[in-house]
C-alpha cells in the first residue's frame, strides 16, 4: 500500500513539473484556441479597438476542433478563429473578421447587408503572435469573380460577399463568393494548397 502512495505521490509530481516547464518554454505546441486569441492585436483583429473586453465578443468556443466563432449583438459582423498543427510542432492560427454595412436600407436587409472581409495567417514568435509567411497562394479577387462567372454563367457584384470559411474537422478553407464555393484552401502540414472547384 505504501508503494501505490509512493508511487501516486511521485506521478502527481512528474505531471505538475512537465506542465510548469511547458509553461516556461511557451511553446506554441502548449497554447490551446483560447490563449491564442489572448494574444491577437487589433491589428490582427480589428474589432478589438471598438470591444476591449475580447472575452465579450466570443460567441462559442469549441476546444476539440480548435475553433472559435466570434459574434456579438450591437456588431454587425462576425469572424472565426482555428488553429492548424505544422508538421514540426506548433500551430498556424487563421482568423478572419468581416464587417458589414447596410447598402439599401429599403430592401430586406438579406439584400441590402454587404459584408467586407479579410483573413490572416500567423505564427507564434516567442510569446507574440506575426504574420506567417509564404503560407497560402496569392489569390486574387478578381481571379476569383471571373472564376464565379465561368461556373456559375452569371456576372459577379462588386457587393457580392466573398467569406474565407474556416474549417472544424476539415483541413481546408472554402472560399465563397456569393454563396458558391469557388476556391479551396488545403493545409500539408506545411502551407495551403489552393484550387478552383469546379
């Protein structure tokens, strides 16, 4: 009996000790969804100038799938948070914000909200989030207007929305231009990999 309290005793202390060194080190393999989002700038999340209490602005966190959708009453707009796991170690974190304005205020608002949207892809540098680099294709608006017209044989708006939607249990990113995917972001462990989808 002595040597099962030993041996709990000793187990309990290896456990506590890993987890203060992890907490030295900083690894960024050692952040979980939540912390991550501590670190972003306003920079990095616009919104954040306008809510500066960032806690009040989540909307749901999902901690299995590492993913945190952001919404909030009064903001008209919305944006998503995931993490991607490198094949060295660590995480890429991918966050998206999109603000949207009303264009015509006597339409339905389904017709009038026009949604203007931006991702970004970053890295931990010590205990700070940065840019990524080299991570994802250069893709184009307009390549992706003219892609939408030829699959979906009608002309894109300016003020159609275009939504980089992140991903739960998938790999990829799907980026939709009015509703209609038209070009697909796959992580290798790596960077992306970008595709038009027919």
């Amino acid at each position: 009996m002595k040597h099962l309290i030993r041996l709990g005793i000793l187990l309990t202390f290896i456990i506590f000790s890993t987890a203060a060194v992890s907490a030295q080190t900083g690894k960024s393999s050692d952040y979980t969804i939540d912390q991550y989002f501590n670190l972003l700038t306003s920079k990095q999340l616009p919104i954040l100038d306008k809510y500066k209490n960032r806690g009040s602005i989540v909307k749901e966190v999902d901690y299995q799938n590492r993913y945190i959708l952001l919404a909030q009453d009064e903001w008209k707009g919305w944006g998503e948070m995931v993490l991607f796991d490198k094949k060295g170690g660590g995480h890429l974190v991918v966050v998206t914000q999109y603000d949207c304005t009303q264009k015509y205020p006597s339409y339905p608002y389904f017709y009038r909200s026009r949604c203007v949207g931006d991702i970004k892809f970053l890295e931990l540098s010590g205990k700070t989030l940065v840019e990524a680099k080299d991570v994802a294709p250069d893709v184009k608006k307009l390549m992706l207007y003219g892609f939408y017209e030829k699959k979906t044989k009608q002309l894109a708006d300016s003020d159609d929305k275009l939504i980089y939607e992140l991903p739960r249990e998938r790999k990829d990113i799907l980026i939709k231009l009015a509703g209609e995917q038209v070009y697909s972001l796959v992580w290798n462990g790596e960077k992306f990999e970008g595709d038009y989808v027919n």
